[in-house]
C-alpha cells in the first residue's frame, strides 16, 4: 500500500446539535485518486471543510503527512500542502485570470515554486495562457472551473481537494476536467474528490468512500464488479 497523506479517524462534525458527519475513518494514499461519494446531505462537503480548518467544532483526528492538522486555521493548513478547489468555484469574477491565478501563489511560501506552479497550470490549461487579462467572470463555465483548479495548483499542494468539480458543466467539459485531474495525479499530485456523478467517479478512483446520512457505508475500487448496484444499496439500503 502507498504511504498514507491524509488520515480521517473517527471525524465527528456537527452543526450546532446536529451531526453532519458520524465517526468517519478513511485514508488516501500518495499518488491516488479517492473519491467520497453519496447523496446530497451526506457530509461529504462538511468532511472536506474540517479537513480545510473551515469547521471549529468537529471531534476525531485528521493527520496530513503523518502530522495532525486539527486546530490549524485554513491558510495555515493550505501552507501545509492542502489545496481546495471550493464548489461553485468562487472565483473573482470582477478580477483577470491572471489576479486569480496570483492569488493562489499566496498559499506557497516559496515563490520560486509558485512561478513554477503557475507555468505548469497554464501549460495545463492553455486557455487560461490566452485570457490572462480577461475579466475571470467573462469566461465560460467550464473556463472558470478550470481556473479554479489551477489556481489552487499554483500553490503546488502535495494533496488537492476537489467539490464537485464537474457540477453544473457540458457532458464534453466534464471529460476535459476528468482528463486534467488524470494529468495532475500523473504529475504527482494526490486527489481527494467529492462527486455527484457517482458511477462515473467510482470508475476513475482508485478508490471510493460511499456515505450517507453522514456515516460510512462501503467502500469500492475501480475493479468492483457491479458498481451501480453496489452504489445504489448504499445510497438508499436496497
């Protein structure tokens, strides 16, 4: 097995007095592409934000590269090698691609790694290279998702976060993000991806978390035989 990146044990989250998320334990590898799957209100967004330091009240573990990052404050957890790409993207639409793409050097300390994180995303996103000065807000939906992504690689995360990074994008944009995220695990870069598109993330993870109702219901691998009704009995108990 890899060396382990990111461990969750036990994470407990709640809002308020409600459980979002209930004693939740999985891992990812160096090198791997996980994915944590499940309907919407399942905790899946919730258990990224703890593990950004979005979240104050939460209980449990979370260790990135053998070190607990509980208690770290989000900018300090994005230093660490962390990266998110939020859903909705939440780029800054009155600002160019290229303030954008600035920001996310913020969160490298090395700044000659952050130019070469730059030069690496724009030779991954070529389109981003043509519209450096347009308005990011003009772009087109599948444009600002990849704008997104590469502005949290500019930071050169060891480990890159992923909500729904296809929602709401063209079946053929899907593809393309699907093939960036293949090329950025190729270039070393391990994934944690929360997906609506269950049977298709299933397909490209190495390995998939399926929860619900905030708990951990099975886990699948790519070679898992069957994998609709394998998702499907998870989701809703058949």
């Amino acid at each position: 097995m890899s060396d382990t990146v990111l461990d969750v044990d036990g994470l407990w989250v709640r809002y308020g007095n409600v459980p979002a998320v209930r004693d939740l334990s999985f891992h990812v590898g160096a090198g791997e592409i996980v994915a944590l799957l499940g309907p919407n209100g399942a905790g899946k967004s919730s258990t990224l934000s703890a593990i950004m330091g979005k979240l104050g009240r939460q209980e449990g573990s979370i260790s990135f590269n053998g070190a607990s990052i509980v208690g770290r404050s989000p900018d300090q957890v994005a230093r660490d090698g962390i990266a998110l790409v939020p859903e909705g993207r939440h780029i800054f639409g009155d600002l160019s691609v290229k303030e954008n793409l600035r920001l996310g050097t913020m969160a490298c300390p090395d700044q000659e790694a952050a130019a070469q994180g730059l030069a690496e995303a724009l030779e991954r996103f070529p389109i981003l290279d043509e519209f450096m000065g347009r308005q990011a807000g003009l772009l087109s939906g599948g444009q600002q998702q990849q704008l997104a992504i590469a502005r949290a690689l500019v930071s050169k995360p060891s480990l890159l976060l992923l909500d729904e990074p296809s929602l709401g994008l063209a079946p053929l944009i899907v593809d393309s993000v699907f093939d960036a995220l293949s090329e950025v695990r190729e270039a070393g870069t391990t994934i944690l991806i929360v997906e609506q598109r269950a049977t298709r993330t299933a397909a490209f993870a190495d390995r998939s978390y399926i929860i619900a109702n905030g708990s951990l219901r099975t886990t699948i691998d790519a070679d898992t035989h069957d994998i609709d009704e394998v998702i499907s009995s998870a989701y809703f108990g058949a």
